[in-house]
C-alpha cells in the first residue's frame, strides 16, 4: 500500500485497516521440554502442525486486510545502521551479552532481523561455554507470535510494553524500533521504563489492554501487568484534557490460561462480548475498580462487574458465554484453550479456533454464521455475503503455546465506529 499507515484503534471492533503479525518460524523448535517452562510453556509444539494452521489464519488476514510481517517491518528497518547499532546495543546490554556486539554488526539486515527472532547459536570457543547446557547465547523468541503482547495501539499512540519476564523484553524493543523507524507503519511509542533494568514491579502487556471506546480502556491487572503498570497509564492520561475512563479487571495469578484479559473477555461487536461466566460474573475473589481521569483529577471506585461498569458509560453489551450456559467443565476446557479469545476483523465479524465447538454454536445462537476459513481460502465462501460472521481456523497445535486469535494479532489502524 502506498505511504504509512499511521496508528489509530479508538475501539476494539473498528473494521481493521492493518495488522502486525509474526508468522511461526524456527524459533518454536529451538525448544526442549528442558526449558519449556523458562520459555513460558507448559509444553513444546509441533511446528508441522503450527505452520499449516497459522498459515490458514494468515491467508484468511490476507483476503480481508492488509498484514505486516514483523521480521519484514525489522529487516527493512535494520538497513539503516545507526538504527541497526542503537538496536543491537539496546539488547546486548539489556541480555548481558555485549561480546555479541561485533557478531551482530557483521550480519545482513535480514539475517540480523533473522537471528534476532530465531536466536543467536552459541560458539563453543572456551570451557565455560563447552560445559554450558545452553544453545544459545542470544535466545529464541518463542512468545512472538503472539504479537498483542509487546506493544498495543492505543488510540493514536502505541504503548511498548514492560513485559512481565525478561525473556520476552525483546520483543517490545524490537517493535519500538519498528514504529519509530519504519516507512510502512508508524506510531508515536511511549514506553514506560526509559531504563529496562529499573522498575521491575512495573508491568504492562497488550493482551491485558483493551480499548472498548475512545474513553475507555479496559486493563486486566494480575501475573502480567500491575497495579504499578496502571498507574503508568492514569499519569499518562492526567496529562491530556478529555476525560479518560479505566475499568480495571483483577484476574487470578494462576492458572496461565489466565494471564491477560483477553483470555476470559474479547469484544465481538457494537453490543456483543463473549465472556467466560465464571470469572466475569461469578468471582467475588477478584475485584472490578473503575478509574475516572478528569483534568488531571483521578477518582476510583469499584464496580459490581466489567459489564456493569460498561453499562454505566453507556456500553450496554449483550454477554455471549464461552464454552456455552449449560456445563461449567466445558466452559473451563473451551476457555483452557482460549475459547475466549477472539479477534474482530469489523463489527459483528471475528476470527477464533474451531476446536472450541460450544462457544463457535453459542456465537451461531446469537446470530453469527458460522465461515470455514479453509472455504474462504478456496473461495468457496464470501465473508462479504454475511452481515454477521465467525471464521474458524483449525487450531489443535497453536492454543497449546497459550492464546489466541486475538493474542496472535497487533492491528495498527481500524476504521471509526459508528456508535
């Protein structure tokens, strides 16, 4: 597309104009069940599989949107080599591994960005390093496709992300960098840690950051990102003149299919969110506070929930229930596997995994025809043809890494909504 696309997601259902996204590369095979668990995984995958379906949810993107790949936005950028410097001193430092210095400079933009996501093998040139059960002196990014996570557009701003474990920090600096320099997609960053080595209670990640409307975000606050990453944004917001609500949704700090927001409430249209019951509507264990920034003013009070506390600004959203209303165990098997988790291509219109048959007939229950995305890909079906729509996408292997279609996307810019 000509020129850049410059950042603007004032909701979350906006028709999307451009998504940022990481296709799977060889990096989720440069892990063992040895270190599964460091990399955030409870188990490893089979990228066979992982490929076939994210190439299906990738076409599907394709048809209907323009799509960035990140290791394309990085290799393009890194062409520029006081960008490439600036970068590879930004995560050597932060990984202790300055004597990388030298090896990265030396590398092609491509292959830099290459290596950078895939993990730098480590050379065996003494006996410390002989005797090491580690691979690699710079690791691989298992996480990154998974790109909600490092940095999110909000508003008309990208806020980077101070991720919860340093083995992700990576990730949010690579995507500053790509805002700040590329020529296809751009976004003024603010970011909440200047040093990355300071401030470690203060988190915040993407996939607990949701913006229900032009005034209102949503937050999950819990494993992820903290009371201190919130109070980063309400400073942020004191700053500016229109009045800013946040609605804060504490969340359990275990299990991991817990650990943002988006696991267990997505917005599916202008009055439709799917929720997953037990712990939107039946936890008094985790609380509901909702945060009011009025020139500078700041007044918290709690909410009996994340729809009431919508209702009250006039969002008056109809909960279509994960997993469906009749058996708690479906319920948390369907949420398990992000059965929460979906993603909007436009109003009425998202994209989430097939495997989760309850929740996909309780969508179809509200309305939303039910779209193969292999028949899209074949042009069997016109998603234009349909007001209201799901796409599913095959997906046995990719909930195993711990998301879902919403984890897996970082819209750049949609479309107003007309409210």
């Amino acid at each position: 597309m000509a020129g850049k696309l410059k950042t603007g997601v004032f909701s979350e259902i906006g028709e999307l104009e451009g998504v940022i996204l990481h296709s799977p590369g060889k990096e989720i095979e440069n892990m063992t069940p040895r270190n599964a668990e460091k990399a955030l995984y409870s188990d490893i995958l089979n990228k066979k599989i992982v490929d076939k379906e994210y190439s299906q949810f990738k076409d599907v993107l394709d048809k209907l949107t323009n799509t960035f790949e990140v290791q394309d936005l990085l290799a393009k950028v890194l062409v520029n080599e006081k960008v490439k410097y600036d970068l590879i001193r930004k995560i050597t430092e932060n990984e202790k591994v300055e004597y990388l210095h030298g090896h990265l400079m030396s590398l092609s933009a491509s292959e830099l960005a290459k290596q950078l996501i895939e993990g730098v093998v480590m050379e065996v040139d003494n006996l410390t390093k002989f005797l090491s059960n580690q691979r690699y002196s710079l690791a691989p990014l298992h996480n990154f496709f998974f790109t909600r996570d490092g940095s999110v557009s909000v508003y008309n701003k990208v806020l980077i992300s101070r991720m919860a474990s340093q083995v992700r920090d990576r990730e949010s600096i690579i995507m500053e960098t790509i805002f700040d320099f590329s020529e296809e997609v751009t976004g003024t960053t603010f970011n909440p840690v200047d040093n990355r080595c300071s401030k470690k209670d203060l988190t915040i990640e993407g996939g607990d950051v949701l913006v229900a409307r032009d005034d209102i975000l949503l937050v999950g606050m819990g494993s992820r990102t903290s009371s201190r990453g919130i109070d980063y944004l309400i400073e942020r917001f004191k700053g500016e003149k229109k009045k800013q609500h946040i609605i804060i949704q504490e969340l359990p700090m275990s299990p991991e299919s817990f650990i943002h927001l988006d696991m267990i409430f997505t917005f599916l249209d202008k009055d439709k969110v799917m929720t997953f019951d037990p712990m939107v509507f039946h936890s008094s264990k985790h609380i509901t506070i909702h945060i009011i920034i009025d020139n500078g003013k700041v007044t918290i009070r709690e909410e009996s929930n994340l729809l009431e506390g919508l209702k009250n600004l006039g969002m008056d959203l109809e909960p279509i229930s994960c997993g469906g209303t009749k058996d708690s165990y479906v319920q948390e098997r369907e949420q398990w596997h992000s059965g929460a988790n979906f993603f909007a291509l436009a109003p009425g219109k998202v994209i989430g995994y097939e495997r989760n048959v309850y929740t996909i007939e309780e969508l179809n229950n509200h309305g939303f025809e039910v779209l193969r995305a292999r028949d899209i890909i074949k042009n069997r079906v016109n998603p234009a043809d349909y007001e209201k729509y799901v796409i599913t996408i095959e997906g046995s292997e990719l909930p195993r890494g711990g998301g879902g279609c919403r984890c897996m996307t970082m819209p750049v810019k949609r479309k107003a909504v007309e409210w």
